[in-house]
C-alpha cells in the first residue's frame, strides 16, 4: 500500500504542475486602457509581472502610463502605433523644461534599453571651457547642461555624463540645442518571446539578451538550449507519458491487490468450512459409516458452511 501512496503523491505533484501552467496563461488577459486593447508585452497594474515586460497603469482613463522598469517611474503615453512604436513623455522633465529649473537632468536619466536609441548628455560647470559642447535649453545653480558632440569617450573634466534617449536633444542651430522631455520606444521583441509567453513562461532580459523562465526552468539559467521551444516541446510530451503510465501503475496496482485479498479471503473460507467438517464428523458422523464417507456425504449433499457449525455446536 505505500507504493500506492508514493504513486499517487507523484501524481498529485504533476497535476499542481499542469495547473500551475495553466493558472500562468490564464492570468494574463488581453486588457483595456484608454479605449485601446493590450496585450503582451504590456499587463496592467491587477496582473502578475510575469504577463509582460512593461506595466501599465489604466485608472486613468484619460491619461495613460507606463513603467519602463519595476517600481520605477512613471511616464505619460501620448500615441502608440500599430509597429510597437510607442511615444511617452516624462512628466517630471517636461515641469522642469517649463519652469526652467531643470538644472540637474541626470535626475531624469534612463539606464540602456533596447528599445531606445540612446546619447550622452553631460552636466558641466558654467566655468568650464565649451568648446565641443552645445548649449542645452536648460541651466541654473552655478551649472549647465550641454550635449556633447565629441561621442561617449569624451572625458571632458568639470561634466559628468549620463545616458538619455537620443530623442530628448533637439538642435536648434550650430551651437545651441534643446531637451526635449519626449521620447518614443521601438519594441522589437524576438519570436522567443511571445512563443515563452504562450507556454505560460516569463520572458526576461540579461546582458541584452533575452530569456525563459519556466516552472520547470532553472530561472538562473540562460543557456540558449534550455529554452529551445522544440525541447521544451519534448518536456511536455514526457510529462504527459509519465503521467499516463503513473496512472495505469497505479490501477494496475490496485487490481492486483485486489485479486490477492479475494484469494485470501476464499481459502480462509474453505479453510474454515474444512475444519467444520471434520468436527462435525469425528462428533457425530462417524458410528455407522467412516469418517471419509462422513465428510463426502456433507459436501455432496451441499450442507452450507452455517449448518455445519450450528449442529457440530
């Protein structure tokens, strides 16, 4: 019997599993916001992170966020296009933008994406020596903002230099440009991706590349071969054999121990009904004809195991 509780624990656990697959896909639902539908890569606030790349925010309706990383901040969507090109603005930068005071736009900076196109503004002192830099529509506190013109390994001492979409620098003529607080996401997301989706997998991204993460999945692991979709195809097809031949062991079981305790129970029976019998016959049975002769004339007349007990008594 604790072979059968093993099996049928076993079987338990690949259920949980199976539902636990399930639960993922169901989970992560095609949404509204704004009067436009949503799905993957997007999920909205009442989702798990696991339904998308980049979270939403609907309550309201008239203005729409959306989060670039987890627990960041929140930028306004102004359109989205049918290619998953989507143009945001920062609300914070564009208040500094209007009010001037945008002195410190590292604060607004943005880590590397590969959805943007990104450049490097640098945050310089007034007193410092601009040439090769252009002036930015932002300034105040004893420093300026300037885009630099000389790429990334420019070392210029007095700046430090932080990453931010391309989009936000627009010139205005040789030597002067503007911060623009607007900006537009390009999603091009691999075929992986929406395939792990499906299979009620998180999709994620390290290094740049992206990545499975499936119940069954090491999610530390980023070996390319452990996400191939024909071997995860492979995985399901075991499991669903294994759990088969789970179910028919067990049943197989189950009718054997079965079949053995009805054996059991019917040379008991005969067991019993043999030494009535003879009791019977060696008390009353045997003073005209012998033993032998006794038990014969019992069991050919078909006396039941019942009748034999209550006169041997």
């Amino acid at each position: 019997m604790k072979t059968i509780y093993v099996l049928v624990f076993f079987c338990f656990l690949l259920f949980l599993v199976a539902e636990a697959r399930t639960t993922n896909q169901t989970d992560c639902k095609t949404f509204n916001c704004g009067n436009l539908d949503f799905d993957f890569p997007f999920f909205s606030t009442g989702m798990p992170s696991r339904c998308g790349l980049f979270k939403m925010n609907c309550s309201d309706h008239e203005v729409l966020e959306i989060q670039l990383a987890e627990n960041g901040s929140w930028y306004k969507v102004t359109s989205v296009s049918q290619a998953l090109t989507i143009t945001i603005t920062d609300p914070r930068l564009n208040r500094s933008l209007e009010t001037g005071t945008c002195s410190d736009l590292s604060s607004f900076s943005l880590p590397d994406s590969p959805w943007l196109n990104m450049t490097t503004l640098y945050k310089c002192n007034n007193s410092r020596n601009k040439n090769g830099f252009a002036y930015a529509n932002c300034g105040g506190g004893g420093s300026s903002l300037y885009y630099s013109n000389l790429g990334e390994s420019h070392n210029e001492t007095g700046c430090s230099a932080f990453k931010t979409p391309q989009s936000w620098v627009i010139p205005r003529n040789k030597n002067l440009s503007n911060v623009n607080a607007t900006f537009s996401l390009h999603l091009n997301l691999p075929g992986s991706c929406y395939r792990c989706h499906r299979r009620g997998g998180e999709c994620k991204m390290n290094e740049g590349e992206f990545y499975c993460v499936e119940a069954l999945i090491d999610p530390k692991s980023h070996d390319p071969k452990s996400h191939d979709p024909k071997r995860q195809e492979k995985l399901k097809l075991g499991l669903g054999v294994a759990l088969t031949a789970v179910v028919i062991i067990i049943m197989v079981t189950i009718i054997i121990v079965r079949a053995n305790n009805a054996r059991k129970s019917d040379w008991n029976g005969e067991n019993v009904e043999a030494v009535a019998i003879s009791k019977f016959c060696l008390g009353n049975g045997t003073r005209n004809i012998g033993k032998e002769q006794c038990e014969f004339n019992l069991l050919k007349s078909k006396l039941s195991l019942q009748e034999v007990r209550f006169v041997s008594e």
